[in-house]
C-alpha cells in the first residue's frame, strides 16, 4: 500500500535529482538541461503536495483531523514545500540557475533531515489543546511563507559576494531580488506575528508573553524592518543590503531551529 511517507520519500528523491540536474547543468552548460530541472521541480512540487494531503487524509482516517502543520516533521516538510512554492511563483525573475540550485539544495536537506534524523517523530498525533485553532492554519502558512522568502533572500546575499555570469546573476538582479523577496517575507511574518498574537490570546490568554519564539520572530521582524527603512530612506543597496539579508536570515534560523533545541518556552511542542 502506497502511503504518505512513500510520496514525500519520492518527492526526497526528486529534490535530489533536481540537485544533479543542476550541477549537470554547471558542467555541460546546456539550456535542455535547465528546461529539464523546471520539469523536475514542478513534478517534485505535485508529488509533494500529494504526499501532504494524503497526510492531511490519513489524519481524518485515524480519527485525529488536523492539517499536517502541527510537529516538527511536519513543519519541515512544509518549509521545503514553500521554498518551492515560492520559486515557481518568482520563475521569471529565477532565471539564473544558482539561485534554484541553491533553493533546490535547501529543500533537499531539509527534507532528507525529515526523512532521515533520528529524532524527528513522523507519526500522526493528536493535537495539544494549545492548537486545536483554526488560527493554526493562517499561523503557520504565512510564517513559513515569510521563511521560504527569506531562504531567497539569504540566497541572493550570499551570491551577492560572487562574480556574476551565466550561472550568477548580475549584482542589479540579485539586488532586486532580494528586496522583492523581503518584501514578500516581512509581509508574510507580520501576519504571521499578528495572527500568532490572535491565537496567543485565545491558547493561553494573552496577546504576547516574550516567550522565546515570539521574541525571536520579534527580532527577525525588526531585522528586516530595518532592511526595508534603511532602502528607502537610505538608499541602501547592494551589498549593505546583502549583508543585512544574511543577518536576519541568521535570525530565521535561530526563530525556527535554535529555540526548538536551546530555549524552553510555550512552543517547546515544536520539537
């Protein structure tokens, strides 16, 4: 029988091939072979879906009946399906391949840790009282949209140090890039924030209690609040905005891995 762990295990699978496909690509320089990992990447993003769904399917079978957004291993799952998410949205302007290669090469780590790290529960449980909202939803999807954009984002500043050509883009097109991906992700996190807030007085009675998630997501939001205010009233581009972006991307990865492992709080169920 064909189950959710053996779809997102193929869509795993596929996220490395698109990964090959690219180095391929950087070794024949051949244009049939990036029209060939646009394929992959869109067969990767239906396969994942369905592996999701069937998750989501599965839940309501058990008697359980919540979307997969609830644990770690489902958590991770959804971050590589937004980082995909987000690049087909963003294809016309994805035209140089280092930046899907790189996109493609963190949604393969994140769900080979997934599939493979031993500490990471896969099995479908019950919603803790704290998250039996409907708020979980909107939460979660607008945060983890936020993040996928900040992985380009984080991309764009990274490659910003690199000399450009036909795998690197021009420091203009990663510049744009970057700020239009900050905009998508700091507009996606303040919802997410605010939605958070909604659900926080509903699970526990308050709007904001400086638990460690919500200040770092405080943090990180300030981090790109920053980035926006200092562009357009600064001027700032380039490479002070690369800089910034690889900060507060530092940030996201403290927000969403450094407090499940290092810091106690109300979202410990994270991990």
């Amino acid at each position: 029988m064909i189950t959710h762990h053996t779809i997102l295990g193929v869509a795993t699978i596929l996220y490395l091939a698109l990964f090959f496909l690219h180095i391929l690509y950087f070794a024949t320089k051949k244009k049939g072979v990036v029209q060939a990992a646009w394929y992959c990447l869109w067969a990767t993003f239906v396969i994942q879906t369905a592996g999701i769904g069937m998750r989501w399917v599965e839940s309501y079978r058990l008697g359980i009946g919540h979307v997969p957004l609830s644990n770690y291993y489902e958590s991770l799952i959804f971050f590589s399906w937004s980082i995909s998410v987000l690049v087909i949205i963003m294809k016309r302007r994805l035209t140089y391949p280092a930046i899907t290669f790189a996109a493609a090469a963190f949604s393969l780590v994140l769900m080979a840790y997934a599939s493979l790290a031993p500490g990471v529960d896969k099995v479908i449980q019950p919603l803790i009282p704290a998250l039996q909202s409907n708020w979980l939803h909107v939460h979660v999807i607008t945060c983890f949209i936020a993040y996928a954009a900040f992985v380009v984002s984080f991309i764009c500043g990274g490659l910003f140090f690199f000399g450009s050509g036909r795998v690197v883009p021009p420091a203009d097109t990663l510049d744009d890039i970057n700020y239009r991906s900050i905009i998508i992700g700091f507009s996606m996190l303040t919802s997410g924030i605010l939605t958070g807030a909604v659900w926080a007085h509903y699970a526990w009675g308050s709007y904001w209690s400086w638990d460690p998630k919500e200040t770092w997501s405080l943090i990180t939001w300030i981090v790109y609040a920053l980035v926006l205010h200092l562009r357009m009233t600064g001027g700032w581009r380039g490479r002070k905005t690369a800089i910034l972006s690889i900060i507060g991307f530092a940030s996201v990865v403290m927000t969403y891995f450094g407090v499940n492992f290092l810091l106690a709080g109300l979202h410990s169920y994270a991990t």
